[in-house]
C-alpha cells in the first residue's frame, strides 16, 4: 500500500442548511485525511452529520466554507462538467436506497456511467458482465431491480458503483435497508473489493458490523470529528 | 483548474436506446400522459375544424359568433392539458434526474434524455390527437349539410386541413418540449443530494 497518498483531505469543512429563517448547522469545522487503499467508517448517530459530509466528500452537495481535495484536485474548483466526470470516473457511489434505475436491467443499470463515459457498447457489455460476475450476479444479468431481493439490488449498486474504475467507493448505510446476513455479505463484498482492487472505501454508517473490518472508524457527532480510531485500538478497547 | 477532459461523447443513438427503455418500462403512465395530451389536441382540432367547416360553407347558423370564443378556450385547454401532463411527469422522475447525476451525466445529457422521450409522446399524441379531432369536426358537421356539398368543399381546400394537422402537431410538440425542458432544467440545476432527497 502506498500510505504517503491522500486520495481525500478535508479541511475545516462547515455546511449550514437554510430552512426558511432557521439555519441549521450540519457540519461544524470537519477536517481529516484519507489514505489511498483505506477502508474507512463514518460513525455517529443520526443527525450527526454523516450523510451531509458523505454528500460534500462526493462532490454532491456544495459546502458553505471549508476545502476538499480529491486526489489533490480542490474540488470547490470544478466547473459543471469536471464535476460530473469526477462523480463518473474518480467516485462511485453507493447508497441506502440502492437509487438504481428501475427502466433498466441490472447489466443496462451497471453500463450506464459507461454511457456517460463514452466507452463503445461492445466494452460496456464486456465490462459489465466481469462486474455482475465479480459481485456474484453472473446469473441475473437481464433482471430489473424489481425483479431482485434488496441485497441483489445492492450488489447490482456495488457493480454499478465500479464501472468505470474508480478511486472511491463512497458508500452512505449500505447495509441499513438490509437484514443482518445480508448485510454481513455486503460487508464482506465491499471489504474484499479493497482488498483485491485496492479501491479506497469509505462508509457512512452506523451498523457496528462494520468496525471489524475497517482500517480506521471517524467518529462523528454534533457535525465535529469526535475521534478517529484504528481498528486495533478499537478492538482493544472492546475487550477491556 | 483544468483537468484537460476528452469532450464529452453522448450519441443521438444512446439518447433515443435509453429514451425508449424509459417508454417502454413506465409504458401504463407514457400511456396516461399521452392521452393526456391526445385529449389537449382533440379538443383543439376538433374545434378548429368545425369553425373552419362554418366558414367555407358560409352557414349562417348563428354559432359563427362564437367560434373566435370556442377556438380561443379550446388552445387554452390544449395548454393546460399538456403542460400539466408532462409537468407531472417530470416532477415524479426529480429522483430519476438525481441518480443520472450521480452517475456522471451533465445537465445536458439528463435534458436531451428528456426532450427525446417528450417529443416522441407529442408527436405520437399530436397526431393521433389531430385525426380523431378533425373527425370529429367533421361528423358534427354531417347532419348540418348536406354530404355532397361537405365533400366538395373539404376536398377543394385539403390544403387548409393538412395546414390545420401540420399547426395541431407543430402546437403538441412546441408544448410538449417546453412543458418538459422546463422542470428537467430547474431539477438538473439542483445538486444531486438535493435531486435524491426531493419528495413528491
């Protein structure tokens, strides 16, 4: 692992949501630094701020004032359509609600960022079977996600998520719309995808299954970093 | 900054693939917004022809009056009809527009998947639209004259009735693609968490 790299450095990030005359302060001051090759957990209760600072890292919501750095690239910096190629190329996204395109089959679901990307049809079918295949549904190639239990429609997301070869892997409570076993294999997909890919990810959440296998937890509450553990020291702690 | 990015690359053929997927998969509510919109037109046509009809005949049956009325609260059906068809239509997809962010599609792209999935519904409910309101016209018409003299005045000026189809598609298609290019614009404009968030 090549741990002197970054891929995301946050500083002093703060995101206030105005509802009407009230201004709610979401993120209060976040600053931390991610490895390249790390799998890294967001913690905290809800309302702690994890979702937002899971939207700002991903380039899908702006912040009020603060900097994030995605592979050293400032990403306040980025015009409409650089912006969109980084949400295509550099992140994959994956979320509570799968958010997966309910017109489409699994494989027309995982080719789509590749539309986007402008790669010709007979690589994206490629591509996308090696995907489906990879996350375990070489048999459910044609399915709609109607078609497909929560944890399929998951993996189809994962799949989805790696198309075009991502630096990222940002993932916002994956497992909470799932039942523990299920979850446990999301887990366990997304942990061997580090490990095999080497893709950073990085999990907002707050499932408890997920601190066995991640290399550093943030802990998050009141829009502040509350404090970052390594796993080891974690796990310490739980036994004393 | 510049990241010195290739151009983006989104061929009318993915845009009509991927269009027509939507069609075919929401087909029940492609269906409603498209009687939505024969319905719109009818109305108008049928309308159009029947003061069109008065007025080569020259009948004097004392509805001539009203027909500059008629005609002018058929277009404003028409409008309403439409607009709000394909407003609602666009409305319920914001999530739809949220997820096409996420995954790397420009503002542009996620509009022209929009505009080509609208225009085919407009053309398509535009004609339909046209032929049975024209019919109508005509029918109501029947009784009014007698046959013989109906015919040789429809036929002497056909031109008129394919200007009058021509204006009922030009009026459906016009509409159609505002009515959506509008609210696609306003929810390609919001920031993804913003579009994914949105409630109906």
């Amino acid at each position: 692992m090549s741990l002197e790299e970054y891929v995301v450095e946050i500083a002093d990030v703060y995101k206030e949501y105005k509802m009407g005359k009230v201004t709610i302060p979401a993120l209060q001051g976040i600053s931390f630094k991610i490895y390249r090759e790390e799998y890294v957990s967001i913690m905290g209760p809800s309302g702690s701020g994890k979702s937002t600072l899971f939207n700002v890292i991903g380039g899908l919501d702006t912040v009020t004032s603060g900097e994030i750095y995605i592979d050293q690239v400032d990403i306040a910096e980025l015009d409409a359509y650089e912006l969109a190629w980084l949400r295509n190329r550099k992140i994959g996204y994956i979320f509570q609600t799968f958010n997966l395109l309910l017109a489409f089959t699994a494989q027309e679901n995982v080719e789509t960022p590749m539309v986007f990307a402008g790669r010709p049809r007979e690589e994206r079918r490629k591509r996308s079977r090696e995907i489906l295949e990879l996350v375990g549904l070489g048999d459910r190639l044609k399915n709609k996600p109607g078609q497909l239990s929560g944890g399929q429609q998951q993996r189809v997301a994962i799949a989805r998520a790696l198309a075009n070869d991502p630096a990222i892997v940002l993932a916002d409570e994956p497992t909470a719309n799932l039942d523990l076993v299920t979850g446990l294999e999301i887990i366990e997909l997304l942990r061997k995808l580090n490990e095999e890919q080497g893709t950073t990810i990085i999990t907002a959440t707050h499932d408890l299954k997920m601190i066995n296998i991640s290399d550093r937890i943030i802990w998050v509450r009141d829009g502040r970093v509350d404090r970052i553990e390594d796993r080891t020291d974690v796990q310490v702690s739980a036994i004393s | 900054m510049s990241l010195d990015l290739p151009d983006p690359h989104f061929s009318l053929g993915e845009v009509i693939y991927l269009s027509f997927a939507n069609i075919r998969r929401r087909f029940l509510r492609s269906v409603i917004t498209a009687l939505g919109i024969i319905l719109g037109i009818t109305f108008m046509a049928a309308l159009l022809t029947n003061s069109l009809i008065l007025g080569l005949m020259q009948a004097e049956t004392g509805v001539e009056a009203y027909q500059f009325w008629l005609v002018g609260i058929s277009l404003v059906v028409c409008f309403g009809g439409i607009t709000n068809s394909m407003l609602m239509a666009v409305n319920e997809r914001v999530k739809e527009i949220g997820v096409y962010k996420c995954i790397g599609g420009l503002d542009s792209h996620i509009i022209r998947l929009f505009i080509v999935e609208a225009l085919f519904l407009g053309a398509l409910g535009g004609t339909i639209g046209a032929i049975i309101g024209m019919g109508i016209g005509i029918l109501i018409n029947l009784n009014r004259f007698p046959i013989e003299d109906l015919t040789t005045q429809i036929a002497s000026s056909s031109f008129t009735f394919v200007l009058m189809f021509g204006l009922c598609l030009f009026i459906s298609l016009v509409l159609t693609a505002l009515a959506t290019f509008i609210p696609a614009r306003r929810a390609a404009n919001m920031s993804p968490a913003e579009a994914l968030r949105y409630e109906n």
